[in-house]
C-alpha cells in the first residue's frame, strides 16, 4: 500500500507534468523511517473458541492454520490439494465482484504451496467442505463449496465466515 507521502508526492509529479507547477516541492523531502507493525496472531484456543461460535468451523481453522487470503481459499480446486502431502496449490483467486464470482490469479500474482497441519484433515477432508458431492464431482470443482455449491459466497452476498449472515 503506498504511503500517503508517496501518493502526494505522485500528484504533485503529475501537477509538473501538465504544466500546473514548476516543479515538485515533495520531490527531495525526506520522511522518517517506518516502523513495521507487529504481526498478531490467534492462540489455538481463540481460533478453536472462534470456529465453535462460527456457522463454518473448518473454514476458520483452514484459514487460521495456513494463513490463506479469503480469495485464495475460495479459489481453491479439488485438483490443488493433496490430501496425502496436506499440501495446496494456490493458483487461483476467487473474488466477489458486483453480483459475480471472478477468478484470476493470487494478490502477489505468485502460485504457491502451501502446508495444512494433520489435525484439520482428522476433522474433515484436507480444506472446508461440507458438501461431499460437490467434492468429488470433479478436479476443477471447488474445494470449499457450501450448501448450493457455491463458493464461500451466496447470490451476490458474501457470507460472513464467523457467523455464516451475509456481510451486507
């Protein structure tokens, strides 16, 4: 995300470019350094305490154990995962956009592995999935489809993954 400096310095570039002004007053100011902000993380009991208040416990626990982007997770194909490693590819990325699904390729545009603990194939099969059938319909079906099959997301509502109500 570009920080505000950035961003007016990159209006006053333009504001030169069309004549507006002389020259960038931005240009050489020097800002101070930016602390990196801590990274948080669940405990295993508030991520377990999260997914028992949730409609859709697995998908908390997938999310919470392998740090998977919302997109990419409802991105995932029954092809990408590898039930026998706990492994999935992330190849893809499923957006909402308007009142339709878009797919297209994963925010930093670089497919990538990624392991899930043991645990969360013991309570269901390797990511989220609560219908079976959608599961084994194919290997470009959704890995985490939900009760009409679609992907994390109902109609044009995206669904709330601790409560299951839609968000809007």
């Amino acid at each position: 995300m570009m920080a505000l400096d950035a961003i007016g310095s990159a209006i006053l570039d333009v504001a030169v470019r069309v004549r507006r002004l002389s020259s960038n007053p931005a240009k050489d100011v020097k800002t101070p350094r930016r602390k990196p902000m801590p990274k948080v993380y669940l405990t295993h009991s508030q991520v377990e305490r999260l997914a028992q208040a949730s409609r859709y416990p697995d998908v908390i626990r997938f999310l919470a154990y392998t740090g998977l982007r919302w997109g990419e997770a409802t991105g995932l194909r029954v092809e990408h995962v590898d039930s026998k490693r706990h492994r999935v590819r992330v190849e893809e990325n499923a957006v909402l956009v308007g009142s339709h699904v878009e797919v297209g390729t994963p925010k930093t545009h670089e497919r990538r592995v990624v392991p899930y603990p043991v645990f969360l194939t013991k309570r269901s099969v390797g990511p989220p999935v609560t219908s079976r059938k959608a599961l084994w319909s194919g290997p470009r079906s959704r890995a985490a489809t939900f009760d009409r099959g679609m992907p994390v997301m109902v109609g044009s509502q995206r669904l709330c993954a601790a409560c299951g109500r839609p968000t809007r």
